[in-house]
C-alpha cells in the first residue's frame, strides 16, 4: 500500500491542529493547549510548560514519548488526550504501545491514528472476536472516554474517519456528534 506521507512526523501538525479543534469543541469553555510531543517525555513537557494543575500527582513519574498530546484545563481539573500516529497500518504492537502509555497517564481521550487503518488482523480481533476489551485502559465506569479509539487519517480533510472508528458503541456516539458540529 502506498505511504500517503513521506514521514510519519509529517502527520503530526495536521493531527495537532485536529485534536485543539476536537478538544475546543467539546470543551468550549475551558482553556485548551495541543503539542508534538514526539521527541521529548511527557513529564519533562508538563514541567516545562507548567501543565501539572489538576493533574494526577505522579505526573513526574510519565516518561513516555506519545506523538500528540493535548491538555484541556478548566477551572480544577485537567483533561488529557494522546494521540499516537503511525504512516502505515496499523497493528497490535501499535495498539500495544498506545495501551501502555494510556495505563500510564490515565488520559480522557486516547487515538490511534493512521491514514491506512487498521490491519485486518487487528480488525479481525476487535471485530469478528469481539475482543474490544483490548481497548480498555481503565476500569472506571463513571466516564465514556477510556477506552483508545483506532481512527483511520484521511489526510484531505485533515481529520479522522469517524464511520471507520473502532471504539466502545458510547464513545463512538460521543465522536460522532462532534463530526456533525
């Protein structure tokens, strides 16, 4: 299949600029930041800019490395949304790493974004074994946002695919009316 990008980094601002309106949308009132984290952890980034209000205390502790990250603060609490791009399909391995910062950070949102899509076996796995249970990186049951939403980039539009997501059914419902806004 043909790379639609030259190199995965050339993703990245498109994506940024997607999640900031993304996350603007849904959380009109509240002050939102997006970044390319690509290249630096994490923790170093919230200390850096100063994000670590209303964030859980072991922030210090998040050495990880994700593509995109967003942090959306609004009076006490701050929200936060990681975004892992890949430039070919997607696999269980990329599904794996997402998994594992996700547990780490515990974020509002989690993407797994490529202009490809998933691979079949990862199709196969979450649809045809129903394994969705893969997706799942918290056992909180007071929110609809915990579980990592695989999304396929269409690079035209600079935006996901919402028909093509494979998420839980509410969290699916909650994109898809943002595709409508």
């Amino acid at each position: 299949m043909t790379k639609l990008y030259k190199t995965e980094r050339e993703m990245y601002e498109p994506v940024r600029m997607w999640l900031h309106q993304f996350l603007q949308v849904r959380f009109k009132s509240a002050t939102v930041r997006t970044y390319d984290t690509s290249k630096t952890r994490l923790s170093d980034l919230i200390e850096r800019e100063r994000l670590y209000e209303g964030l859980s205390s072991d922030w210090s502790t998040w050495e990880i490395k994700t593509d995109i990250v967003g942090f959306v603060h609004d009076e006490s609490t701050t929200h936060l949304t990681l975004i892992e791009c890949k430039n070919m399909a997607l696999t269980l391995e990329h599904l794996a790493q997402l998994l594992g910062y996700a547990r780490v950070a515990k974020p509002t949102y989690a993407f797994l974004i490529s202009p490809q899509g998933p691979k079949r076996p990862l199709i196969q796995l979450l649809k045809t074994y129903n394994r969705l249970d893969v997706l799942s990186y918290t056992d909180t049951s007071d929110t609809l946002a915990r579980s990592i939403v695989i999304a396929q980039w269409h690079p035209q539009s600079n935006s996901i695919v919402v028909d093509n997501l494979i998420t839980s059914d509410l969290m699916k419902i909650e994109l898809g009316k943002f595709s409508s806004a």
